[in-house]
C-alpha cells in the first residue's frame, strides 16, 4: 500500500491565514491611512458530477485570492501608489482528473502611482483601464464570458 504525501503545514496555515480576508490600516498622525492593505479570499470548488463524456466528470477545489496593497505619502499629499495582486490556479485541470489546490500561481495585475489634485487625478503604470460595464452586468451564468471578449486588463497606461 503507498502512502500519501503530507500536506504542508505552511500550505495549509497560509491558507487559513488568507482566507480570513484580513484588513489593515496604519494611521498616521490622525489623519488619511498612510499604509492600508487588504487580503479578499475566495474558496471555490468546481464541481462536475454528471456528464456523458468521462472526461468532463471532475472536482476542482481552489482558493483565488487578491491581496492588495496602497501607499500614501504624507510628505507629498495627493500622490499614492498601488499595486493589486491575483493568487489562482494557472491553468485548468488536466481531462477527468480532479485536484484540490494545485497549480496556483500569484501575478501582479495592477501597479501603477496616482496623484490626486482637486477634482482630478492622474495614473500612470499597470492597470485595468474603465472601458465598459457588460462583463460586470450582463445577465445569467454566463453573460460575463460573451461580454469579456472586450474587457481591457492589464495595460500600460496613463490616465486622468
């Protein structure tokens, strides 16, 4: 009889870690969060039971998980900079065969510095620029993956 590896306990403690969603924000003389961060989790499990293909029949157990990160500096009022992490599986899983949290990897979707003067503000950097709403509110379980063909992310830019 083969015995199964041991799951990591830093997988594991990570996780839990994560999953909690923690906030933060360090206050700096009273005023605006100088430093705040947040950690949003999602476990998610995909789960196809019944299918006339054999390869169709899985169970994909996952966490997706958006840690995000802003940094205000008090000697420069207005100016900040921002970055927008995504932590998800890479790629799908292989035909028929289910997994439970493998092939995660983390990438960096936004990073870009915003000064704010007035009624106006400036990005520069990596982002996802505004550019229609459909993917956000189309209808049924489906709608966001016809109106997705659209949406820009990802992008060098510079905006106001």
């Amino acid at each position: 009889m083969r015995k199964k590896p041991a799951r990591p306990a830093q997988r594991v403690g990570v996780g839990a870690l994560l999953a909690a969603g923690l906030s933060f924000a360090a206050e700096a003389g009273g005023s605006e969060a100088w430093f705040s961060w947040s950690v949003p989790a999602e476990l998610q499990n995909d789960w196809n039971y019944r299918s006339d293909s054999p390869d169709n029949r899985l169970n994909d157990l996952y966490l997706t998980i958006e840690p995000e990160a802003t940094l205000r500096l008090p000697s420069v009022p207005g100016l900040s900079i921002f970055a927008h992490g995504v932590y998800e599986p890479m790629r799908g899983p292989a035909p028929g065969r289910s997994r439970a949290f493998k092939d995660h990897g983390l990438f960096l979707e936004d990073m870009y510095v915003r000064y704010e003067t007035g009624p106006v503000a400036f990005r520069a950097g990596k982002m996802n620029p505004g550019f229609g709403i459909a993917w956000d509110r189309a209808p049924g379980i489906y709608g966001d993956e016809f109106a997705g063909d659209y949406e820009l992310t990802e992008r060098i830019a510079l905006s106001a």
